[in-house]
C-alpha cells in the first residue's frame, strides 16, 4: 500500500512595503518582527531585509495603515493558484509562539477595581472605577471584582456590591491597617497570581500611583497612568486612552502580551454609578498576611493636610470659579473669592496662575493639578489650553469669560461671555446677592 501523499505547503512570502503608504506610526512593524529583519529609516519607514524574512506576517497585522503586504514569487503565485483551484486541504504552519501566548492569556479572567481606603475611609474614586469596571466586564463576558485589602474592612466589600461589583477579594489583617507599599504589593501579587484576573483599575492617586507601579514591575506586566478612556478591543484588550505630548494628543495603549492589564484613573474623570441599595455580591477571604517584622516601613504618626486652614479639597465641590493669566494679578482673586462665596463654592487656578505664585498649588485644575466635575465651572481670564481643558471638561455646565472671542475656552463653554471680567464678575456676584435677598425675603 502506498503511502498517503503530503499535504502541500502554502508558500509563506516575504513583506514588502507598499510605496507611499507609511505613515511612520512609531515603529510597530519593527517591534512585531521575531527575526530583527526590519530597519527603519530617519523618516520612519521600514526597509526589510528579504532574505531574514520568514513570512510571519506579523508586521502585516500590526500595520495600521496597511502598509506592508506578502510578496509572492511567479512560482509561489503559481502554487497558490494551484491549490485554489484544487480541492486538497493544504497544511498551515502553526505559529507556536502564537499558540503559547493565546494559552497564557487565557488563563487570565475578570475584572478587578482596587478598593482605596484610609482607615476604613473609601476613596470615592474607586466607586468611579466599579462604574466603568462594569462597562469593561460585560464586554468581555466576565465577572466585576472588587479587592479590599484593610483592618476590619467588610463593609467596604458590601459598598462595593452596592456600586456594581459582583465578587470582593478581602485581606483583613491588622498588618493592613496602615497603606505601606511592601505589605500590600505582597497581597496583591499573591492574589493576581491564585486568581489571574484579566484587568485592574486603581485611582491615580498618591496611593494607587504607588501601589500600581511597583505591582506591574513585580508580575512583568505594562501600566498606563491617568487614563480618562477604557475599552476593550475584538481581541480582549484593553484600550488604554490617556494625553500625551504634554495633552496635545489623546494616545490610546494595549498591553497584548501580557497579563493582568493595569490602568490608574484621576478621581472625577469616570462618572459615578448609580448606588444599588441591598445590592450582594460572594465574599472571598483570604488569609494571607505579611509578617510585621519583614515590613521595613513603619508609621508613627499621620499628619493631615486637611487639618491646615488654607487646605481645600476642589475635587468635590459643586461649584468652582477659576481664575488664570486674566486676573492680572494674586490681589484680585478676592473676587473670584467673592461670587465662590454666594454660590457655597470654592475658588481654582489655571497653572500660569499657580506657576506666577498667585494661588496654592491644591487649587490648580488641569493636567498636572486636579480633574474635577462640578455643577458649573466659571473659568475667569483662563485662555483653555489643552492641559487645563483636560481637568474641567467633565463639568455639567462651563461659562466661560473672557476678552479674547477666539480663546479655546469658549469651545467647551456652556454659555461664553466676552467682555472685562473685571466688570462682568461683579456684576454676577451683586446679581446673585439681591436674587438671595429676594428670595429670603419672600419665604419670610
């Protein structure tokens, strides 16, 4: 009997650049190659060396602006051409390092939200990740987890449940109480590696920021800091969108290589989901701990900045009159002060306003200050550059004055005033006082 004959190849081709079409993304073509057969010239384009090429097409997948394309030869288009036309199943070589990744990743399931606290006091940013933690749950068809890691922190799994998580991890220890980065990096790595959950979300805050980092370094995982957009794609990553160069551009970021996928988010920038009253979700306790003596960091007192009379919070109030280069000077941010008053808000800053020395930096809005999302933000002598933009274009409602017509301020703005803010804001604050007066009179 003979033997059966083999199955034909089909021929794999060499990359070939298509002329005119690069847009000099970044190098992704080079980066995809497992062969280094890809240069990139000063302009960005790839020159590949054909005789390393193995036909992987790896760069012709990752091209966003379907730049490369699979050369064939006359004899390999004759061979393609053949098996087309025939019936015989032909044997595609099997990517093994394609097959391995798609293995590992799939071991990695669900969505978890770190839980912030201080003393048994939630951050409310981390109920703003549960809002869109459950947007990216769906989509992949997973459960919504929350991880609390505390002393005497139970409740904070049942709030979790009431803000959309279905599951809660919880380390409760005494060794909690305090946040100190190597007992809680040594929690969250011993739970990541028993129970491998696909993404994490943490607040950009002083302690997600520090906590986050040193995770992703210690399971050899990819971070994005202060995203303020999340998805996920038709492969199951997670697009990260975040600015860059300074905001002038929105970059979106996936980590498709590894797991879990992490991402820090500024408080104010997801909206807060609806509260589910009698909400329950499954408890799983952990008894990990972290020998106290091997934590070399140790606290002794707690100092509060909230305790200091000048300290204000702008993240949370409703009502926020920002002033920047406009106000001309740190003597007239008084009126600002003023109207902030008659509307129980608080008074902001511009960074050109901080940076001249004329307002504290707690009060800055913008990129590198605060993101906030009040009822109505006044922004006063503030021209709205990216960066500042960044911070308040969240607020349900903006009015913007300004004397120049064209500033970027007014297109983000509710309502826009051009005009003196020296003359409008008094106006404002005096108009308010007497429609205060008017109605105290009338329910008297």
């Amino acid at each position: 009997m003979s033997d059966p004959k083999p199955k034909p190849k089909r021929p794999r081709g060499i990359a070939n650049l298509l002329e005119g079409k690069c847009i000099a993304c970044g190098a992704r073509c080079q980066s995809s190659c497992p062969v280094n057969c890809i240069e990139m010239t000063e302009n960005g384009e790839p020159v590949i060396e054909k005789a390393k090429c193995i036909g992987c097409q790896k760069c012709v997948k990752i091209c966003p602006a379907a730049a490369l394309e699979m050369f064939f030869t006359a004899e390999e288009q004759q061979i393609l051409a053949e098996l087309a036309a025939s019936a015989a199943p032909v044997e595609d070589e099997v990517d093994h390092e394609a097959a391995a990744l798609a293995k590992k990743l799939a071991a990695y399931r669900g969505v978890w939200v770190f839980i912030e606290q201080t003393e048994g006091e939630p951050a409310k940013v981390s109920w703003e990740l549960l809002g869109v933690g459950a947007g990216l749950a769906k989509s992949l068809g997973v459960e919504l987890s929350a991880l609390v890691i505390g002393e005497n922190v139970e409740h904070l799994c049942h709030e979790a449940f009431a803000h959309g998580a279905e599951k809660a991890y919880l380390l409760d220890a005494p060794v909690y109480f305090h946040y100190r980065t190597e007992a809680y990096v040594e929690a969250c790595c011993h739970l990541i590696e028993t129970y491998k959950p696909e993404v994490i979300l943490m607040g950009a805050t002083g302690m997600g920021r520090d906590l986050a980092g040193a995770i992703a370094t210690r399971v050899g995982t990819g971070l994005t800091a202060d995203c303020t957009g999340l998805a996920i794609d038709d492969k199951r990553n997670l697009m990260q969108t975040r600015p860059a160069f300074g905001g002038n551009i929105m970059a979106t970021i996936m980590c498709d290589k590894y797991r879990p996928q992490m991402s820090t988010v500024r408080p104010n920038v997801m909206p807060m989901p609806e509260r589910r009253e009698g909400a329950v979700g499954e408890i799983v306790r952990d008894s990990f701990t972290v020998e106290e003596e091997s934590v070399l960091t140790k606290v002794i007192e707690i100092i509060r900045d909230s305790h200091s009379t000048g300290a204000v919070d702008i993240t949370g109030a409703d009502y926020i009159v920002s002033g920047g280069r406009g106000m001309m000077g740190p003597e007239n941010f008084a009126m600002l002060q003023e109207l902030a008053d008659e509307l129980g808000g608080v008074v902001g800053a511009s960074r050109s306003a901080v940076d001249a020395g004329w307002m504290a930096g707690d009060r800055q809005v913008g990129q590198t200050g605060k993101t906030v999302r009040p009822k109505i933000y006044i922004a006063c002598g503030i021209s709205g550059a990216i960066q500042h933009l960044v911070g308040m274009q969240d607020s349900d409602m903006v009015i913007a004055i300004n004397r120049d017509s064209s500033a970027p301020i007014f297109e983000v703005a509710t309502y826009g005033i051009v005009g003196d803010l020296f003359q409008v804001v008094p106006a404002i604050t005096e108009k308010i006082r007497e429609m205060k007066q008017k109605n105290h009179s009338s329910k008297n």
